[in-house]
C-alpha cells in the first residue's frame, strides 16, 4: 500500500469533530423527500504530487450541460454506489475498475435536482489512458489535489435559481470553472481530508 493510499484511508477514519460542518445539499428544505440515489468516483492519481480526475460534460446533454463533474451518475437496480462510480467512470472515461484501489464512501450530497450522490474516493495509477465518451464527456483532466483541498481556492457565490437565492462554491482551476454540486462534494472532502 503506497503512502498516499494510507494517508487517504487514516484521513476518511477520522471521526467529525463539532468544528467540521459539511454540507447536505443544495437544498435543506428537501431533507427528507425521495431522491435517486446515485454516485461519483473521486480518483486520485498515486503520484508524488496527487491529482484528481474531472470530466467536462458535452454541451448536448440535458441536465448539466458543460459543467465540470466527476465521473458518476444514477445507481442501476441491485448496484450499491461502489460498483455504480466504477461502472460509470468506465462508461464515461474508459477507466477500468480493476485499476481502482477503493478507499471508501464519502459523506453524501444532495442536489437540487433530486440525486443523492455518494463519493466514491478511490486511488488510480498515474497517466492512465482515458478516452472521453463522445455523448456524456467533452474532455477529461486532471487537477491537484492539494489545490482542490486548499480552502483559498473555494471561493462562495450566490445566484437566483428558481425564485430563490441559492448559494454555492465555486472553484477556478485554469479556464475551468467547477462549482455547483462538485464543488460542495469538494468542499467536503477538503474538511474531510485535512492533513498537514
């Protein structure tokens, strides 16, 4: 087991103390309502300096057009959020579940549009090839770790959405802009994943 996977695996065993809040969801008035379940898988690459595999969604798809994501989406019958993020990220980015060293789940996120998202945080071997699924992903990269976890780089917005003033994260990375549901998940596991 290389380093990075232990410091991964001590930090998601750390219980929450009162000083770490995360967050739900989008919304806290859907707390309690049915929601599809669904998941992500946060890869991380095993090297010196640890990076985090992202897809851009094409421009084409209904929900979430354009938008910086992880790899993941709805949970088919009978599958549990594991295998759900290693099928998916294989659907969308080529990434074969057996190079995946699972690490865990991590806390699961609600979006205002009705998916209840389990991260998936799992460790892949550096320069991989990954090939983008022409109908779900425009392009596939990858950024430091350390910079999604360093708390200087999730910048909060708000914004009107459906009658209502929402607020959400945002983090620049390059000529990217994640923010909305990736963000939070982010935002989490930096609170999460705090080591020195």
């Amino acid at each position: 087991m290389s380093d990075l996977h232990a410091r991964l695996r001590d930090a998601m065993a750390v219980p929450l103390t009162p000083d770490i809040e995360l967050m739900p969801g989008d919304h806290r008035e859907l707390a309690g309502m049915a929601a599809t379940p669904a998941a992500v898988l946060v890869a991380v690459t095993d090297r010196a300096e640890p990076g985090v595999i992202l897809t851009q969604r094409t421009e084409t798809l209904r929900r979430h057009a354009g938008q910086v994501a992880f790899p993941g989406g709805r949970l088919d019958p009978g599958e549990d959020a594991v295998t759900a993020a290693l099928r998916e990220a294989m659907e969308e980015v080529a990434l074969p579940p057996a190079c995946v060293t699972v690490i865990g789940e991590a806390d699961r996120y609600r979006t205002g549009t009705g998916y209840e998202v389990t991260p998936v945080l799992g460790v892949v071997p550096p320069d991989l090839t990954l090939v983008a699924s022409e109908a779900e992903v425009a392009a596939v990269f990858e950024v430091p770790l350390a910079f999604l976890l360093d708390r200087a780089n999730h910048r909060q917005h708000s914004g009107e959405w459906n009658g209502a003033v929402r607020h959400y994260y945002e983090i620049a990375w390059q000529d990217r802009r994640i923010w909305g549901a990736t963000a939070a998940m982010i935002v989490n596991l930096a609170a999460r994943l705090r080591w020195s």
